[in-house]
C-alpha cells in the first residue's frame, strides 16, 4: 500500500532494538482517516472469503481492527492480556510473548464472542515473530472457528514471523513488508509487492 509505504518514511522512525515507532499515526495517536484507508485497503484484499467477526489482540490492535470492521460491517473481538474477574463461563486461554515488552503474558477470550463455524480475521498493526498472530490463531482453534487469514499494517519481513505463518498455510495479507531497517541512519527498505 503505497500510501502507508509513504507515510511511514514519513513518520517513522527505527528504534535500537529493531523496533519501529509509527507512534503519530497508528501506536499512540491515531490518525483516523488515515486508518479508515487502511481498513478499506484490508476488505479489498479479504474481499472474496466470508468474515464474520474480526479478531484482535488489545491495545495497538484495536484501532485498526476497527477501521477494517466498518467495512466489513462485522464486530471486533479483541484477546484480553490480563486476567479479568469479569468474565464468566468458557474462557479460552493462551500465552504470548510480546516482542515489544520481552515478557510473556497470558492472554483470555471470552467463550461468548468466539463460536464453532465462525470465519474470523485476524488483524494487528504489526508482524514480527508472529507470537501475537499464533495465539490468536491457537484460541480461534480451540473454539473451533475458521481462521480465514492474517492482516497486518506493517510486517518486518526480516524476522520469523511472516515465513512461519506463510509455511502453515495461512493466508496472510501484509500493508507493507520491511525487509530490512537500520537504526543508525533510519533507512528503511521495502519489499516490492
Ligand atoms: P510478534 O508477536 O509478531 O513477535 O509481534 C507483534 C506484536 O508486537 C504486535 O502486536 C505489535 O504490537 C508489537 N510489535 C512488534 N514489532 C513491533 C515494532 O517494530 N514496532 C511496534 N510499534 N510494535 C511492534
């Protein structure tokens, strides 16, 4: 999407770590026209499979799966990373470790917003090592619904995540893939798609 390719040699900035901070526009504030674009590009690509709800990870997740269910005029349902007292019934549960924060986290969904036979997307702002994305993946499973794919705003091609998503099958859509980022001189290179 060359509208975000744009915007995040804009705005973006490579961060020690192999981090990227697009904190003005998607990570802290939100630039909503700007996302409603990229809710728009994602039904594009997810256009000829059946959706019933979308499926997220809080908090930088959100946003985003929000601008794509406008389009696909679906609810959002987001994965939960601390342990609520407020949730009552099934609960289904997994691990992830977060690349950003280093540290594991259990994350819960509510049995009454997952169900068997729905088709559900998964969106989120980032791929990395694909933590986040398998344990939606794990909890979709669990429920028994359909994962009909993965749609990310910026994958980092150069790590794992995007290649072990791809080598099980899933039909994972990427905004843009940055193949390589270097915190020195905050070059950025992209994958041509
Ligand atoms: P993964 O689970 O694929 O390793 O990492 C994906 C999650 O980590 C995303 O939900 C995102 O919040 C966060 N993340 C990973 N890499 C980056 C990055 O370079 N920049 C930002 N802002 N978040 C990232």
């Amino acid at each position: 999407m060359k509208l975000l390719e744009e915007r995040i040699l804009r705005d973006g900035v490579v961060k020690p770590g192999n981090v990227l901070k697009v904190d003005n526009f998607l990570n802290h504030q939100l630039d909503v026209r700007f996302l409603d674009e990229v809710g728009k590009e994602f039904y594009r690509l997810f256009s000829d499979v059946r959706v019933d709800k979308i499926m997220t990870i809080e908090t930088s997740g959100i946003a985003v799966a929000m601008a794509a269910a406008r389009y696909f005029d679906v609810p959002v349902v987001f994965a939960k990373k601390t342990q609520s007292l407020n949730i009552d019934g099934e609960v289904y549960k997994t691990k992830i470790h977060s690349f950003t924060h280093n540290r594991t986290y259990d994350v819960i969904m509510s049995g009454k917003y997952l169900h068997k036979d729905e088709h559900i997307l998964i969106i989120d702002d980032f791929l990395a090592n694909g933590c986040a994305a398998e344990g939606l993946i794990s909890l979709i499973c669990d429920a028994g619904a359909k994962v009909e794919g993965v749609g990310i705003v910026i994958e980092k091609g150069h790590q794992e995540g995007g290649k072990r998503l791809r080598e099980r099958g899933i039909r994972l859509e990427s905004l843009a893939i940055v193949d390589a980022m270097n915190a020195e001189t905050g070059e950025i290179t992209f994958r041509e798609q």
